[in-house]
C-alpha cells in the first residue's frame, strides 16, 4: 500500500512538473505563433474585426515580397558585418584583460571589478546623448564602424567577466606545467587555456554576437542611409507614418529571428558548460 501512494505521488509530481513546463512553453512561444501567422495574413485580414489567429489564405508570397519592397539583403549583411566585427574585437580585447584578472594579482582589482559589474547596468540608451557625440566627433556616425565600435565596447564588460570566470575554472598548473617544458606565458594562454576554456568562449561569442545582432536604439540614432542600416533598423520601412505594414513587419522580424535560432542549435552543446564555467568564481 505504501509503495502504491509512493507511486501516485511521483507520478502526480511528474505530472504537475509536465504541465508546467508546457505552460511555460506555451507562454514563451505564443507571441513568436501570431507573429508567424500574422506574418501570412493580407492587411484587410490583419484589420478586420472578425479576423482569427490561423490566416484565411496563406499568403508565403509576403516572405517573398518583403525582398522587393525593402533591401532585406542589404540588411542582413551589415548585421552580420556589426554583429561579427564587435565580437571580433570584443574577443580580442577581452581575452587579455580576463587572462589577467584571472591569473594576476596587482592593487585596485577588486574596485576594478566592482567597475566592471557596474557598468554592464548602463543601458545604451541611457548615455545615447554622451555616444552621439562622441561618434559626431570621431567622424562615425552614419556607419558601420561607429557601430561595430559601440557594441564591442557595449559588450566589453560582460565578455571579461564572463571569461574570467571561466579561467579561473582552469588550474593554472597546467600553463605551469607549459612554462617548464620551454612556453613562455602568451604561449601557454594559447596552446594550453584557451583550448581547455573552449565552451566558455564559445558562450561568450554566442552572447556577444546575439547583443550586437539585436541592437536597435543606437543604430536607429546613428544611421540614417538606408543601404547601412542594419536589419533591426531597417525593416522598420514598413512602419510608416500613417499606416503599418504588419505583415511585412512580421515577416522581416522572422528573418532576423533565424540567424539567432540556428546559431543557439549549431552550439547548444557548449552552452550549458561554458555558463556553468563562466560563473564558478566571481
């Protein structure tokens, strides 16, 4: 008889834990569902007061013709260009100064740190006074460098963090062990840590890339042209001043939702570890 109540009660739990996760599900992806069906429906459809969730007429030729009204191609590739170069040089940057923290000790590191977590509470709204500026006088607003600039410096903060953590994971017995057999300390970082620190670096790119590539209010302040706006930016053509094109509208937001999607399922692999190695030590 006990062994039978055990029974009802794990599966009841099982149950309950089931419903819950499918709610969650649910509730998560439901908005990305209407924005998908929206995205298939006619403007007299999207209007009209007796419309349903599910289109009447599956319109995939709005996928098609969002190519000809906009240059969807365009944007695309100067997302790819800002979301990559700021990770590139928020890499390069990052490595080093994580490297350091993680593995030497000078006066002022903690109040450094401290400077560190703080700073990734700034919204880039929040300075888009300070930014417009600054780029105005660098010569860098209306392009793609001033943006590939902000986001890797945007990006900075959480990249060292996020790296430090992961270093600080790794022994250093092992680059130890390096310098004896002949490596100097660059070269031990990268025959020997970098390597083994794989996973968190990968999450790290991962991050990085998805901040940059999501990016909209600087690039809506400091882009103007519209073959360099990126696609965040410039799928807002379809909304006009008096009339909004929501299934054009929807139908670029699942574009720029794919990249995004197939990079998380190419790598997910390395998520969980590369996480769990970046918050070890703080």
């Amino acid at each position: 008889m006990n062994n039978l109540t055990v029974n009802y009660s794990k599966l009841l739990k099982r149950i309950v834990l089931y419903f819950v996760v499918v709610l969650i599900c649910v509730v998560i992806l439901y908005p990305y569902f209407v924005m998908f069906t929206t995205a298939l429906k006619s403007r007299s459809e999207i209007f009209s007061p007796n419309g349903a969730v599910f289109p009447k007429d599956w319109l995939w030729q709005n996928f098609v013709d969002i190519w000809k009204l906009a240059p969807m191609g365009k944007y695309m590739i100067n997302s790819i260009c800002i979301a990559g170069g700021s990770t590139i040089i928020a890499m390069i940057c990052g490595i080093p100064a994580a490297y350091a923290l993680a593995r030497m000790k000078f006066k002022g590191q903690t109040a450094f740190l401290g400077f560190i977590i703080v700073s990734q509470m700034f919204a880039p709204v929040v300075l888009l006074i300070g930014i417009y500026k600054v780029m105005q006088t660098m010569g860098l607003t209306n392009s793609l460098w001033g943006l590939i600039f902000i986001n890797a410096a945007f990006n900075q903060a959480f990249t060292i963090w996020l790296l430090r953590g992961t270093f600080m994971s790794i022994s250093a017995e092992m680059e130890q062990a390096a310098t004896i057999d002949g490596c100097n300390r660059v070269q031990a970082m990268i025959k020997v840590l970098l390597p083994v620190a794989a996973p968190g670096i990968v999450t790290t790119l991962i991050f990085i890339f998805i901040n940059a590539w999501n990016e909209f209010t600087v690039a809506l302040c400091l882009i103007s042209t519209e073959t360099i706006k990126p696609l965040t930016v410039g799928i807002n053509i379809f909304n006009g001043y008096n009339m909004i094109e929501w299934q054009y509208l929807f139908a670029g937001s699942i574009f720029a939702i794919i990249p995004v999607v197939i990079l998380f399922m190419s790598i997910e692999k390395h998520l969980t570890s590369g996480l769990t190695a970046g918050g070890v030590k703080g």
